[in-house]
C-alpha cells in the first residue's frame, strides 16, 4: 500500500522513532518530524524536521492543521516517548485515527491509570499519590498504613524507570519520594506496593474491536534499589496458562483504559497472586523491542502496521498473518466481561537483547577486546552520549547504559549467549586517576543508603584479601596469578554485569594490556572483585 501525496507527523527523532520514520517512509509518506532538541540524531532521516517541544500541544496542533492544509496530513504517530497524550490531542481536534485524548491521558499519568484498573477491578498493586504538599513527617507512616515494605516511589509520568526505585526502609524513603517529584513532569509521585515475580514486556496492536500481541518478551530486571533492565528476550518462554492469564490481564486493563485505536504496551508481572499489570502504555514500547527485537523475530514490521492504522488503513498483513488466542481470564478476573478479540502473530525465532554497563568514571577509548562476529548478531547499538571524554557511571534507570546488543536465531540459548558473549567482549577504557572511579573502587559513597553501584563480584572479607600477597610481576600474565580465594565456588562461575567472570576477566586484561607495571596482587584483585575488567585495566594503568 502506498500513500500517495499523503505526509505523516512524527513526534521524536531519537533512535526509537527511526523505524517509524523509515516505515512511514516505506508506506509512501512525506514524512514530517518534530522534536524539542534540535540535535535529535534522527533529525536527518526525516523529510522535514522542525523543532517543537513534544509536550507543546497547542504548538503542535497549529502546526499539524497548517500541514493538513498543505500537505494532506493522513497520519500522526509515536512510538518510544512520553508523548502518546500529545498525538490523541491533537488527532482528536483533526478527526484523525487515534485513542481518544482521554484514553491517552489514562495510560500516561500512572494514578489515573491506577484508579482506572482499581474501579474496574484490573489487577494491580495498591497506591498512593504525593505532591511536594503532601511531604511532612506522618506521610511514611500514612503510607506504612496501606503497604508493607518494601514499596516502590515513583514519578507519575516519566518512563525509562528515571526516578524510580525500591524503598526497603524508612532511612530511603525520603531521597525517593523528592527524587521522584523532582522527575516528575507535575511535580507529583506515585508510591505502590511492589510485585514479587518475574516481569514481562507485551506489545499490542488494537483495531476494529481486535487485540493483536505484537512481541511478549521477559524482561531481566537487576540492581535493587534500581529497576535496571539488562535486556530482554523474545518471546518469552512460560506455561500456556499463564501467558494466555498476562494476555487476557493486559487486554482487561488496556479497555479500563479506553484504548480502541492504535499500540498499546504493558509491563505486567506474575505474582502469587496472579498477573498483575505494572503499566500500560498507548503507543509503541521503546527499548528496542517493537522496532527491533520483535520484527527480527517475527518478520512482520510492526511499526508499519501501526502507521497503517493510524493513518485509517486496513492492516492487511497484520490480519493475514495473526492467530487467535484463547481468553483466559485469571481467578480474580473471571466474572470481567471479554475486552476484545484477542489474536497474535507469533515469533518464528528468539530475539535477545542484552546491555553493556560500565563503571564511574571517564571514558578514554571504546574497543572490542577480541573481535566477535557472529551471524546471529544482527545490531550493536551504543548510546550517542557515549564518547571519548564523556562522564559515565552505573545506570539508575534504563537510559544510563552504554550501548545494547540484539542477536537473533532459530535456537534461543544460541541468541542468548551470541548476546552475553558480544556484551562481554565491548570494552570502555577510562581515564586513570579519576576521583570519581577512586570513589567506587574505594566504596566511598554520597550517603550510607545510596551503597550503589553493586561490585562486580561477591565481596572480599578483610580476611580473605589478606591470603593475597605479593605483586604481579611487570609484562607477566595476569591469569597465572589468580589466587586461590578466586578459584572457590563463590566465584569460578560467576559473572558480572556484562558476563565476565573472573578467568575471563583475567584472560582479557592479558589481552588488553600484554604490558603493564608491576602491580600489588592484593590492590588489583580488590579491584577486580569491585569492578570487574575495567577496574583491573585502571588500576595498572593508574600505577606511576
């Protein structure tokens, strides 16, 4: 299908809208693209770019009614921002192809979509709201009245996980609730009771009174008090009735909701109790999932199918290719009414999409410790802000990490360990004799709650580092000297955050630094245990 003299408007010109500026571009469409940074890197691919600040509803109306006018604008369209309320807006005042401005505004501010799953008896966790009003010292006690810890603090309308985290104790509390307002677009915070149980990301197409599963992928979640997703794998692999019980939950709260026309996108746990929804967005998921992972997995451009209903179009591939699945409502679920006609297109391969971390400090130089080609990895994709002479740091949210791997194949532990290999083998030099890497290696911290980041590596008591003596003599392999404390089962599998474990990482830094001082054996492997590779080539490299 190809729209001919048709121009389409899209919101965001980062890295997650290409595929939908490309696709639009694919369907025929004159695509226009706006976006509050003049630098956005996709701002080139674009047949016009203009800068307007996505939330500028008002701005962004009178510019679509002039490209209505103009250029026969058919089509408005977001995937991956904060800023679905913004298309419904101004679709709604065009008559255009959208959910309803209301709709959008329940799946974007997370405690009117709390309160639409609570009248409707969706399952999802207990919540309270808070402004900078509501700050005062009975405020953890009035929430300590309704959940137990821990609970989770964040901003209503901010995505990415920034400002979000786990309070396991009242000595949290305080950084977490001010942190999250101050994240908060409104100045306001949700505070929710936190659902034990793996977490899963499913996309969605609605249409014509249909809902069509577009990618449902586990999500690996790791760092408390963070919610840090290394990545995710497609599809994910669990029991029919309990992906078909997620499925029904997912389409339960996206009617309470009200979405009818377009994406939508949950993050959904199981828990003891059952599903249980953690949000759910109207629009297309970010992360590399609806653009990437999921097209590669399942051969169908799900953004293309998503334009195709948002500029009024029938979605033949979409149809042609879906499956019915069978609804399953849960136990505290079963006397809800059907929302929608559910159906998937299924995956015919697994996608695994893992992220590479580093540790604070500097970077002097990015490189490939040993070079890894593989067919199965299909992207390498680091972050733009990520550069010779950049600040980087343990991630807080999931738009900290340095850079994300997607490798794809008909065997999934295949594409799995393409993609912890591919991670593990990227390497960040940084700079030595850095404060802020002296901080870490030495667990100097803002404050005695914020002991964060993690260590690569199960910690050394005082008595164990002193069965570590003596120096790594000058130029001489490191992996000759890895003391025995480092052979026990404590560590000889484990890994760290980028799939190292500790052979490898000695292995490696023979490979990054063949010559080098001689180092102290107890000061290095100290460094090691804290941060991995990376702390073992700024150590050497720090030595005078």
């Amino acid at each position: 299908m190809i729209m001919k003299n048709k121009s389409c408007l899209i919101l965001g010109a980062g890295l997650m809208q290409k595929p939908a500026i490309l696709s639009a571009k694919q369907l025929g469409y004159k695509t226009f693209v706006i976006d509050g940074n003049p630098n956005a890197i996709c701002n080139s691919v674009a047949d016009v770019f203009t800068v307007i600040d996505l939330k500028a509803k008002e701005e962004i109306l009178s510019y679509a009614k002039e490209l209505k006018a103009k250029e026969n604008l058919s089509c408005i369209f977001t995937a991956g921002t904060d800023f679905s309320t913004s298309v419904s807006y101004v679709c709604e005042a065009l008559k255009l192809p959208s959910h309803s401005y209301k709709a959008a505004v329940n799946a974007s501010v997370k405690t009117t979509m709390r309160q639409c799953f609570k009248d409707n008896n969706v399952p999802s966790p207990e919540f309270i709201k808070v402004t900078k009003d509501d700050l005062s010292n009975e405020l953890l006690s009035k929430i300590n009245g309704i959940m137990d810890y821990p609970f989770v603090v964040k901003p209503v309308d901010n995505m990415g996980a920034r400002g979000c985290r786990m309070v396991r104790s009242s000595d949290e509390f305080n950084s977490a609730i001010e942190t999250a307002i101050a994240s908060s677009k409104t100045g306001t915070a949700i505070v929710e009771e936190y659902m034990e149980g793996p977490e899963y990301s499913i996309d969605a197409l609605i249409y014509n009174g249909t809902m069509t599963i577009t990618g449902f992928a586990i999500r690996h979640i790791k760092y408390e008090p963070y919610f840090i997703e290394i990545g995710h794998t497609m599809p994910a692999v669990l029991s029919e009735k309990e992906r078909n019980e997620l499925i029904s939950v997912f389409a339960l709260g996206a009617k309470a909701l009200g979405l009818s026309c377009g994406a939508a996108k949950a993050d959904i746990k199981y828990t003891k109790k059952g599903p249980m929804i953690g949000e759910i967005a109207g629009r297309l998921s970010g992360g590399y999932m609806s653009g990437w992972t999921y097209p590669y997995a399942s051969d169908l451009n799900l953004t293309k199918q998503g334009l195709l209903i948002a500029g009024g179009n029938v979605p033949e591939e979409l149809i042609s290719k879906r499956v019915p699945i069978t609804y399953t409502p849960s136990e505290i679920c079963k006397n809800n009414p059907k929302p929608y006609e559910l159906y998937e297109v299924p995956c015919k391969r697994t996608s695994a999409e893992r992220a590479w971390m580093s540790i604070p400090g500097k970077v002097k130089y990015i490189e490939d410790i040993t070079e890894f080609t593989d067919r199965a990895v299909f992207d390498v994709l680091p972050r733009a802000t990520v550069e010779i002479g950049s600040e980087v740091d343990f991630p807080r949210n999931n738009v900290e990490k340095c850079g994300n791997v997607i490798c794809v194949s008909h065997d999934r532990e295949m594409a799995i360990k393409v993609a912890e290999k591919s991670v593990s083998n990227i390497f960040i030099t940084l700079e030595p004799n850095n404060q802020k890497t002296e901080n870490y290696l030495n667990h100097v911290f803002l404050s005695d709650e914020e002991k964060f980041p993690p260590s690569a590596y199960k910690e050394l008591s005082d008595k164990e580092l002193e069965t570590i003596t003596g120096k790594i003599e000058k130029n001489k392999s490191v992996i000759n000297f890895i003391p025995e404390i480092l052979k026990s089962a404590d560590y000889v599998n484990a890994e760290d955050w980028n799939f190292n474990t500790i052979e490898e990482t000695a292995r490696k830094f023979d490979i990054l630094r063949p010559v080098h001082p001689e180092i102290d054996a107890k000061k290095f492997w100290s460094a090691v245990v804290r941060g991995g590779i990376q702390a073992a080539v700024y150590v050497s490299d720090s030595v005078k």
